[in-house]
C-alpha cells in the first residue's frame, strides 16, 4: 500500500471534475490539488508559459510528495505534457489523451466533435490524438474563450453560459458530430446546459471518467494503490482561497477543505 497522495493541478477549479471522479471511483486515494487561480485562464496564453507554469506547479507537488500527478488541464496537457514529462521521475496522466480514446469508443459515426480553449484548439493535439486511434474521423473543433472565466466565476448555470454555448456549438451541430469531447476540465460543469443544445443523439464525453481509468490501472500496475486512506484531502491555489472554496463548492454541492494559498513567488523557486 502505498498512502501518499495524487497530485491533481489545472488553472482553476476545472480540474474539481477530475477529483470528482477519483472520490467516485478511487475513495481510498488522498488528493493534492492545486489550482493556478492566479493565473488563470490558460487558453490564450502562449506554449512557452503554460510548460513554464507546469514545470513549477509539478515541481512544486512532487516536493510535497506526491506519488502521481494527473494534469487535469487540456491547454497544459496539449501544450507542454509531451515536453516536460521526461524531466520528471514519477508517473504522469494528462487528460487529452484518456479524452481521445473515449470518443474513438463512444462514437458510431466517426464524426467527432470538440470544445476546448483557443490554445487546445490552436495545437491540433485532439486532432492528432483522435486520428492516431480512428484515422478515419472526421473531427470539427471549435474555441470556446467566454466559458473558462464563466465557469471560474461560478455563473455555470447562467443565461450568459446558455448563450455562450449555443453561440460555440452551433458550427459543430452543423457538421452533424454523433459524439461532442468537452475538451476542457471546466466544460462539464456546463454539461446540463450543453445536453440540452446537443440533443439525445450525442454522445457528451467528459474525458474525466478514461483519465480516472487510466490512473487506476497505473496505480495498480506499479504497486502505488492505496487500501485505505492515509489522511485529508489538501487544496491548494496561488490566488484567493475563500473565492476559490466558494466557486468549489457551488459546482461539487459538498464541502472542501480549508484550502491554501501558495505564493507565486514560492512556486518560482520550486
């Protein structure tokens, strides 16, 4: 048994869809989270920062001993995963890959659907994980900028997330997709809503469930499987805590723990 936490980071609460799934489906696990609330949103932000971000924030978790990290955030999983993944010495589960292969499973058409941020989209990443699977698929991808900071600002159920989605969803719609990626973290708290644009006929992949799967079978397969739990939950932000707790616990519908604030300046010298 081994009893030390999960690492799980994003840019904001987003990666919470992540946690959810490990208390779902893992309850023995701990997690450490940490959301880069201060830097947050990631979507427009240039590659070089978000690899410059990533390598701080998981320099950061390994230093508080983490046995595994999940990089609960698609922009950072596209952007810097594949670059920085080599310069550390423990397991490392991005979302975008596990989110790929669920939609290669849950489609019939092999037209596939994406929402994601400016950056994910802009890398082509879903395309080429998509394809690498289903060479075949014919996959559409669509920006969504407004969705992140809605999300962020706990207005998920919101007429202004109403409108916004069926702005961005529309193009995809018409190219007929049979399976939608939400390919941000933050987009399955906007699920309801995008259920309702998209209709019975697709399939909603919230990549999430494959990401928790993959971590699973990884745990197991290296000896890292916890039979019980060690201790408390952690959170962790570099921005404000009591707004981050607060936008937290809107989405879950439970309580968290008390969280931390991390300095930037802290994560700088990780």
């Amino acid at each position: 048994m081994d009893g030390r936490p999960i690492g799980v980071f994003d840019s904001g609460v987003g990666g919470l869809t992540v946690v959810r799934e490990l208390w779902r489906r893992l309850a023995s696990e701990r997690v450490l989270y940490f959301g880069d609330t201060a830097r947050v949103p990631y979507g427009g932000r240039p590659a070089f920062e978000i690899e410059t971000f990533a390598r701080q924030i998981m320099s950061y978790l390994r230093e508080r001993g983490v046995k595994l990290i999940i990089v609960a955030c698609n922009t950072t999983s596209a952007l810097a995963l594949d670059k920085v993944e080599r310069e550390f010495d423990l397991p490392l589960v991005g979302v975008l890959r596990p989110g790929a292969r669920a939609a290669t499973k849950a489609t019939h058409t092999g037209k596939i659907g994406v929402i994601a941020t400016e950056g994910t989209v802009r890398s082509g990443a879903y395309e080429r994980a998509i394809r690498a699977l289903m060479p075949h698929a014919d996959v559409v991808s669509q920006g969504c900028p407004l969705l992140v900071p809605i999300v962020e600002a706990g207005r998920a159920d919101s007429p202004e997330a109403m409108n916004a989605l069926r702005e961005y969803l529309a193009p995809v719609m018409e190219r007929g997709v049979d399976t939608l990626v939400l390919g941000c973290t933050h987009y399955p708290f906007l699920a309801d809503g995008i259920r309702r644009i998209v209709g019975p006929g697709v399939a909603v992949v919230d990549p999430a469930g494959e990401t928790v799967e993959t971590v699973s079978a990884l745990l197991n397969d290296l000896g890292l499987a916890s039979s019980s739990r060690t201790g408390p939950d952690e959170f962790m932000v570099s921005g404000d805590p009591a707004g981050f707790a607060r936008v937290a616990e809107k989405l879950l519908g439970s309580r968290i723990p008390p969280v931390a604030r991390v300095a930037l300046a802290e994560l700088q010298r990780s």
